[in-house]
C-alpha cells in the first residue's frame, strides 16, 4: 500500500466519523434554550413558562410554553372540577434589563 491509499483511508474514516457524530447529536447541538418569560395563575397552582430556543446563531428562533402544575386537580376519572375556569391572555416577551 502506498502511502496515498493510507492518507486517503485515514481521511475517509475521520470524515466518516464527523458525520456519524452531527448526524446522532443533531442540529440541536446549535441550540441555546432560555426561558424568557413566567406566569403564576392568582392560586399559583399552574406555573407557564415561555421558552426562547435560538439555533444557528439567531437564523432559527422558536418558542414553546411549559405549564408546571403543583397542585393539579385530584380527580379520579381524570375531568376537571366544575369550578376550575382556565384563563389565559397575552405573553409580554419585553426586554429584561
């Protein structure tokens, strides 16, 4: 073997392993997740929060909102009690300082 064929299989071997590896962690690897925004409901029972995910250096922005409760409603058959109203409006995604 000539030592061409030897660099050339070292090549395609560690190219093949650059790919193998972006291709199991993803493009999510260029993502930062921050949380840019949280609501209480007046009982503090439900907690949203608003969730900034950046990829690629600001060319991809997405949101998304969690909803944590931390005494959700006990009841059995999985309904909701007759007194429980959801309320829900708009989300201030202003500028912290």
């Amino acid at each position: 073997m000539s030592w061409a064929t030897v660099g050339t299989l070292i090549a395609a071997v560690g190219v093949t392993a650059y790919v193998t590896h972006w291709i199991t962690a993803g493009p999510e690897q260029y993502c930062k997740t921050t949380s840019t925004a949280e609501s209480w409901a007046p009982d503090r029972a439900y907690k949203a929060t608003v969730f900034k995910k950046d990829c690629n250096s600001g060319e991809s922005i997405f949101y998304s909102v969690r909803v944590d409760a931390f005494s959700p409603p006990s009841e059995a058959n999985g309904s909701l009690p007759d007194n429980l109203k959801l309320t829900y409006g708009p989300i201030s995604l202003g500028h912290r300082s």
